[in-house]
C-alpha cells in the first residue's frame, strides 16, 4: 500500500516539474518582428533611390495627416 501511494506522488511531482520546464520554455520564445509601418516603408524606399524627394515629402505628409 505505501509504494502505490508514493507512485502517484512521484507523478505529482514529475508532472509539476515538466509543467514549469514547458512555461519557462515558452516565454522565452521569439516573437514575429512586428510589421513596418507605412512610414518606414517611404523612408526605406527613399533612402533606396526608389522615390524622389518630392514624392517623398508628399506621401510622408499624408501619411502623417492620417
């Protein structure tokens, strides 16, 4: 009777044990970058080349209206 009682601890504990290991392992996972926003998108393509300076200043001007 004593060993069938300290079975079921052993599995308390082991389970416990795995449950703390599974949430320890799982906060620490990366998270997706975060997308872009409209305004580093035009300022990446200027600094490319991609868009002139006036279309520049036009869209950046709209967009921060928005």
């Amino acid at each position: 009777m004593w060993g069938y009682g300290m079975w079921w601890g052993s599995l308390i504990w082991l389970l416990l044990a795995a449950a703390i290991v599974w949430a320890l392992l799982a906060t620490n996972r990366p998270s997706r970058p975060a997308r872009p926003s409209a305004l580093d998108i035009v300022e990446e393509r200027f600094a490319r080349g991609g868009i002139d300076a006036e279309t520049y200043r036009s869209t950046r001007i709209e967009l921060e209206r928005s």
